[in-house]
C-alpha cells in the first residue's frame, strides 16, 4: 500500500511529536501512577524513533546523492577520455 509522500515525510515528525504529547501527558497526570513511568519510556521510544527514522532517511538522500555525483564525474572523465583519444 502506498501512502502519499508528505504524509510518508511527516511520520518522523509525527513519532516525535507524540513523544513529547506522552511525556507532557504523564508529567501532567502525575508520577504518582503505577503506570507513568512506563508512558515515559513509550514517549522516550516515540521521540528515539523518529530520531532515527530522520538520521536513517538524511544517510540514504546522502549516499545517494553522493551516487549521482560519483556517476557524474564517471561520464565527464569518460567524455575527456574519449575526446583526448581522437
């Protein structure tokens, strides 16, 4: 199933997001809770998550970058190449 690609971009954010919503939350409720600290950790591993999911996405749009750039200078070494030879 394809998602459209802003709402696929936003996720990370959204991960974040609700992270911070969580622990707000919780903060708000009261540590008194048997169950705050658990919902600190979930909010903790929201926010973690869409750390990673960005870091993870800027790697990939770097490396690939760095392909096109490689593949570039590939097809003008190989144009001087073939120039100079004739």
């Amino acid at each position: 199933m394809r998602i459209p690609k802003p709402l696929y971009e936003a996720v990370p954010t959204i991960y974040a997001i609700a992270g911070i919503l969580v622990i707000f939350a919780t903060l708000y409720n009261g540590l008194y809770d048997s169950l705050a600290y658990g919902w600190v950790c979930v909010g903790m591993f929201l926010i973690g998550n869409g750390v990673h999911l960005n870091l993870l996405r800027a790697r990939h749009r770097g490396l690939s970058q760095r392909r096109v750039e490689v593949s570039l200078a590939d097809t003008d070494m190989l144009a001087q190449t073939v120039i100079s030879s004739r």
